[in-house]
C-alpha cells in the first residue's frame, strides 16, 4: 500500500507559529516574593553610592557559608520587584526574578542590603570574604551556557582549601610559576608609580617561594581595542536594546518589547556620556563595518584566548597591574565637563581587565600599596596586582592573593 505524502501547508505553519506564542516562555526560577525597597536619595544615596536598599534575607536558607555577612548587589543584577537600572534612567525595569547569585547568596545565609549604582566597583574587603563569596555562588546553574556542566554549585570548597594553604608557614607559595606579562606594563598611559608597586609586589611573591619570570602574549596590546569593538557591537544589541543573539540564556522578554528596535530620543539623554558613546559606537561599526568585523573580531578573541592559554603551559599565574594609572578626581556639577573630556579621563583604564572579559578567564584584584594621584602628588590612592589563572582555577589565585597578603600589610606600602 503506497500512502500519499502530506501536501506542505502554509496555514498548518501559521497555525504552529500561533501555537509557539501561546506557549508560557516565564522563567523556571523558583518564584520569588516581591521584595521592599527605598530609593536611595539625598544622605541616604551616600554620595551617589546607593541605587536603592532593601534589606532581604531568606526564612530558611539550605546553608550558611556565608551565614550573616552583607552583601550589596551591583545594580545590574536582577533582584526580584526592586527596579534594575543598570545605571541609567534609560529604561524603567523592574525584574521578576532573582539572578542565580541572588538566590545563592541568600540560601547560604547572606543578608542583601540593596544596590549599590552601577557607577561604583563592588569589591570585598580581604580574600577570606572573596572565598566564602564565591564558594557560595559558583557552580553551573543550567542557565548560561558558558558554564561547564560538571561543575555544579559547591563542588570547589574554596573557603575550607584556603584555610588549608594558609596553614602552611615557610614559603606557602613554593612551587608556584607566576610569569610577569610584560606587554601589561608596556601601555603609554601606564603609571610609573602603578607599575613600580606591582613589581615591589611581585619581587615579594618571591620571597614567599614563588619562581617569578617573564611572559609575553603581543596580542595583548591589542586585546583594549578589540575589546572595545566586540563590546559595543554586542553590547549595543543586547545590553541596551535587550535583543536576543542566539545564546541559550535567560532573556526577559519584556525588556526588548518596551525598548524598541532602537532607542528613543529620551532613553538615550538619559544615558551617561559612556552609555551614549557605547550606543553610538555599535550604531557607527555596524553601519560602517557591517556583521564582517564583528566575525572578525571574535575570531580574534578566540587567538587571544588561545595566546593566554599557551602562556599557562609554562606558568601557573599571570600578574600585570589592575588598574593602570590611579584612579580621577570625581567631577561635581559644579565643574562640568563636556562628554569627550569625560570619556578622555578614564579612556585606557582597563587595559588590562577589559581582555580578560573576552577571554574568559580568573582575574583578581589584589590591593598592593598607595600611589600618588596623578593631578595632586599629596593625594595618596590604592593600586592593585591583577592576578589571572587558567580557566576555572580560580583558586589558584585566592591562595597566591591570600599568601601575600598574609606576609604584607598593603595599607602601609
């Protein structure tokens, strides 16, 4: 018996497109109670440090890693009825749910206390808070496909191996390979003062057992514009305007249907000067350059990752100073500045962090001394040693960072 083929349908697909937006695309997370929040605003904004506070602890956490320790959450991570602005006033966006670091930090016992503005860094106190931290929040969590699958939450007991190396009095870094990434230091704009106290901290890693030698990846003189490039292309897309690009993520449906297709006219006045420049930036590539030159540049991310990658073969640590000049004079609204001279005081910044958001791998700051501000020598500010590891070996770098600063008091240097 010959059976006859189903004739193609136009109106069975219309029907099957229908059906596929009737289907609930909500997020699986676990359903969150809508959180009570103040606006920061006036001695309570702290200088423009808070976006807002909220107190939040869970009723029954599943552990206590970090049983009682504060966290405050950079305002770009959703925390479930409390507006996420990610630092602009461009959008009005309050999320659903709470990212996974939320939910974890309040399982292990941690106590939210709000969000800090997107326009100051986040950072722990010493490495014994960063272990904790991060043995409570690490781990794949079935959601951003850059995660290894087998590596989930709690598998690394990084608070508990830490402890363990500290133990360890004569020499606790024997053994260790940490290659001095010159081309780290070889930017125009680096400090003189910067680079000499990361190399007063790096001849201290030594006496600590360290073996200590040069490392060279030349693309990484490069990686600042490639970084620039790639970021504003897929920044403009998919952090301003929330479009979707094909990664099996979390989306927020609701963000890119009130966004548009491109910004208003009052989403981006609101912008800062570096959000408008980021916007304007991806317009202008993707006009003038086209899909071409962003291929491009992922490709070339991918040699620079394979760069780094070859340099971990001969050692175990790449360290290059963080920061590479100290930090600028905030600017009040009584001395205004026009956007390109904004953008011009902090334009090379981070030379040397930026790379490591393409690449993908560990980056610690580790505080190493004061050094002059750049436009008051009397002015004292902190500098820090970045510490890189291979992929996943996160903990590598907390021991090294834990070990120096055990044998070094960083606010005397």
């Amino acid at each position: 018996m010959c059976l006859e083929p189903i004739k193609n349908d136009p109106r069975l697909l219309r029907q099957r497109f229908q059906a596929v937006l009737q289907l609930n695309g909500e997020s699986e997370l676990r359903s969150i109670p809508t959180y009570q929040y103040t606006q920061a605003g006036g001695e309570a904004q702290d200088k423009g440090a808070w976006a807002c506070k909220a107190t939040v602890e869970s009723t029954k956490p599943t552990g206590d890693v970090i049983k009682g320790l504060k966290v405050v959450l950079k305002d770009n991570i959703a925390l479930a009825g409390v507006p996420c602005t990610n630092g602009t006033k461009a959008i009005d966006w309050i999320p659903k749910v709470d990212a996974t670091v939320v939910t974890r930090s309040l399982d292990a016992g941690g106590i939210v206390l709000g969000k800090a503005a997107c326009e100051n860094i986040a950072e722990v106190l010493r490495v014994e808070m960063a272990d904790l931290l991060l043995e409570a929040i690490a781990g794949t969590d079935g959601i951003d496909d850059r995660q290894p699958y087998n590596h989930p939450a709690g598998t690394i007991k990084y608070a508990d191996e830490v402890a363990k190396h500290m133990t360890i009095e004569d020499q606790p870094l024997r053994s260790i390979k940490i290659g001095v990434l010159e081309e780290g230091f070889q930017d125009p704009m680096t400090d003189p003062n910067v680079a000499k106290a990361s190399h007063s901290a790096i001849e201290s890693c030594k006496t600590l057992g360290a073996e200590v030698k040069s490392v060279h990846v030349p693309l990484h003189k490069d990686s600042g514009a490639l970084w620039m490039i790639i970021f504003s292309m897929s920044g403009t897309q998919q952090g301003l305007l929330s479009a979707p690009t094909g990664r099996r993520q979390l989306l927020f449906p609701e963000r890119p249907e009130q966004i548009g297709p491109q910004l208003s006219q009052q989403a981006f006045d609101a912008l800062g000067p570096g959000g408008q420049n980021i916007y304007l930036r991806g317009l202008f590539l993707k006009d003038r350059y086209g899909a071409r030159l962003h291929a491009h540049c992922t490709n070339l991310s991918r040699k620079l990752t394979d760069a780094y990658d070859a340099a971990f073969r001969d050692v175990d640590i790449l360290v290059m100073p963080t920061v590479i000049f100290p930090p600028v004079k905030l600017r009040t609204p009584e001395t205004p500045l026009t956007p390109l001279k904004m953008l011009s005081r902090t334009s090379g910044l981070t030379y040397n962090t930026a790379t490591f958001n393409l690449t993908g791998h560990p980056a610690l700051n580790l505080p190493v001394g004061f050094v002059p501000a750049q436009d008051d020598k009397l002015v004292k500010l902190p500098t820090g040693l970045q510490i890189v590891g291979r992929k996943f070996e996160d903990l590598l770098c907390l021991k090294v960072a834990a070990s120096w600063e055990k044998a070094n008091k960083w606010k005397e240097l």
